[in-house]
C-alpha cells in the first residue's frame, strides 16, 4: 500500500486536503470517487520527498530533457501503442524506464494527468519548455482522429530528420569556429603584447606615424586600459538586446531583419516552406482534415511573419478557394512553381504525396546549399585572418622605413 495526498472538491464545493492509503493511483482515484468527490490533484508521498531531495541538483541538471531523450520518448510511445498497449500503461512503462530523474518526473507527471482523464496533448502542454508548440498539435490531432500512434511515429521521424541536420550542420562548423577562435586570440596577442614594444621605440625617436599605425596603436591602448570594461559592456548589452528580441515584438522585428537578408533570408523561407509541406502532406495522408492539416502544419512554421502569412491563407480556403490560390499571396514562401504543382496535385487528388515530394526536393537542395555555404566559410575565415594580421603587419613595418630619415 502506498500513501497519496489529495486535493478534492466536495459535493458543496469546497476543497478537503488530506491522505489516503491504496494501491495505486486508480485505486486512490476511485477511494475518492466513491465518496462522491471530485479528484483536483492526487500525488504519491514518497514521490514528492524524492523530489524535495533533488532540490539540491546542479542548475545546469535541473529540469533538462535532451533532444534525444524525447525523441526516444516518442518513438518508444509510438512502438508500445502500436502493439496494442494501452496509453496509461504504455506511460507507465516508459516513466519507469527513463534514465534521467528529470525526464522520470516529466513522464510521470504526464501519465498521472493522463490517468485523471487529461488528454495527452493537453498534459503534453504543461511543459512547453520540453514540446514544442507543433509536437502538441500533431499529438491532439492524432487523438481525435484515432492514429496516435502513427502521428508519434511520424513525430520521431522529424526529429531524427532535425538531429540529423542539426549534426551535420555543428560539424561543418567546428573548423570555420576553431579558425575564428585562433584569429581572435592571434588579434588580442598582437594589440597587447607585441603593439606596446613597437610604439615605445617609435615614440623614442619621435617620429609621426601614419595614419594606419595611429589606428592600431589607439586600438591597442584602447583594449589594455578598458579591455574589461569593454567586454562587460558588451555582454550587458548582448544580455537586454537578446532580453528585448524574447518579448513578440522584438522576435517580430528580427524575424523580418533576417528575412530581409540577401542569403539568409530565401533559405530560412525555404527551409519553412519545406517544413510546412512536409507536415501538411503527412498529416493528410493519415486522414486528417485539410482545415486541421493546416492549422496544425502552420504551427510548424518557426518564423512568425511567415506563419502570419500562411493564416490568410488559411482563412482563404476556408471560405472555399483552393489551397493553390490562396497561398498566392504568400510569395516569399511559396514560388510560383511550388504553387503550380500544388494545383496540378489539388486537380489529380494527389495533394499528399505530391506534398511530401516537394518537402524531400526543397530538403536535398538546402542540404546541398548548407554544405556550400559551410565550404565557403572556410576560406573566408582565412583570408580574414591574413587580412587582420596583414594589416597590422603593414602598419607596424611602414614607420620602420621612415626611422633612417629620423636618424640622420
């Protein structure tokens, strides 16, 4: 037997708080529905000790679920429901399995709201931090329409999809971020150890230095008598920008900075437009409705200018026009042949799969543009490293020819 605190309303509204020893959980549920109340909260004692003893824990180990502790989460869940395991047990099972005590305190809370008669989407919703706003959309859209199981599937498979470009993408950078490290820390050497030696003797003879050494010598003197200063402002600075860029107003005006960039821009439109089809075109092959297909695909939009867009034209559609026309307005998103093919598909009865193609097409042409543009940094890194030792190389040897002439 097991002791569990309670929190239930009373059949003349109130609240009674108090303990009741059972089996289990259930068991506690019914104690309490038997006596004609209505459970508010039901927690295991020894559970709520347990988590009072990890108060302790480190904060960067505090309340953290990796990428890959949910991803196998949802393909775990996936695997037991498509056996024919009942969701409640199904939860069980993988609380109890869970490695890490966060993530057994995240499931477990999940699988006891669960039992409560809490859907899973809306127990999924109470950590935000952990399911991402389209995770939560596709679960209820599978709960309503009966395929829970092959929408958490399908979930497992776009975050394998996103770990994987997520990888490759970290990889490709650990070279262009060693060379900028090095080159940072070459600069700081030059400006403040080797600069000073230089400008001593040139100060010695009294010479007027040009205008590229003058640069270089205020630089150096800058960073060795404010160099601290510098960089707490800096990262104070940093702080209330990114602090400013969290509220919807500044994420708003970033998003549309980014947009606006030459390069950048096209490929996180593409990059959304992939993402969207992709979700729009699993969602109806598994027999969701066109209206709920897009309201929960534009929740996989992470651009909100861009998904601002795509709810114009979801109201479109909704007021009978085709899916093709009224995603016309959204050109940024969708280019004039994406929209072509989408009405070819729309007349052929073939929307999901022809939506899927042109999310795997757009895929395999970003990856490609990725691995170009990483490729370019590259060389890009080292020529901005000779450049910055270059110059001041330049500006530390042109006075030397001009020390004969003070001399004489």
């Amino acid at each position: 037997m097991v002791q569990f605190h309670y929190r239930a309303l009373q059949a003349d509204g109130t609240l009674a708080d108090g303990q009741v020893e059972a089996q289990g959980r259930q068991d506690a549920f019914n104690q309490l529905l038997a006596r004609g109340w209505k459970p508010v909260r039901i927690s295991e004692l020894n559970r709520e000790a347990s988590v009072q003893q990890h108060w302790f824990r480190l904060p960067w180990r505090n309340g953290k679920v990796s990428f890959k502790e949910l991803e196998n989460f949802t393909r775990l869940l996936a695997n037991l429901l498509a056996s024919g395991i009942p969701l409640s047990r199904s939860l069980g099972l993988l609380h109890r399995e869970a490695g890490n005590p966060t993530a057994t305190e995240k499931w477990k809370a999940i699988h006891d709201r669960v039992i409560d008669g809490t859907t899973l989407a809306d127990s999924m919703a109470m950590f935000p931090d952990i399911f991402p706003r389209v995770y939560i959309a596709m679960v209820q859209a599978g709960e309503t329409g009966g395929f829970l199981d092959l929408v958490l599937s399908q979930i497992a498979e776009f975050q394998s999809r996103e770990r994987d470009l997520r990888s490759k993408v970290m990889s490709a950078l650990i070279y262009p971020s060693v060379l900028l490290v090095l080159a940072i820390s070459v600069l700081i050497f030059l400006l403040v150890f080797f600069i000073p030696r230089f400008q001593a003797m040139f100060k010695s003879f009294g010479a007027e230095l040009p205008l590229i050494t003058q640069a270089i010598v205020g630089t150096s003197a800058l960073i060795r008598n404010w160099g601290p200063f510098v960089v707490v402002l800096v990262a104070l600075m940093a702080y209330f920008v990114r602090q400013w860029f969290s509220t919807d107003r500044g994420m708003r005006i970033r998003e549309s900075i980014l947009l606006r960039l030459p390069m950048i821009g096209p490929l996180l439109a593409r990059f959304a437009m992939a993402r969207f089809c992709r979700m729009l075109g699993t969602l109806l092959a598994s027999g969701v409705p066109l209206i709920q297909g897009l309201n929960v695909a534009r929740k996989s939009i992470p651009n909100r200018i861009l998904s601002d867009a795509v709810s114009d034209g979801i109201e479109r559609v909704k007021k009978g026009d085709r899916l093709s026309g009224s995603f016309s307005s959204c050109s940024q998103l969708f280019s004039n042949a994406v929209l072509e093919m989408i009405s070819v598909a729309e007349e052929t009865g073939r929307l999901d799969k022809e939506l899927i193609r042109i999310a795997e097409t757009t895929e395999q042409e970003l990856e490609r543009q990725l691995r170009t543009a990483v490729a370019l940094t590259e060389p890009l890194m080292l020529f901005l490293i000779a450049g910055f030792i270059g110059t001041i190389f330049i500006g530390m040897v042109i006075p030397i020819f001009t020390i004969q002439d003070y001399i004489k």
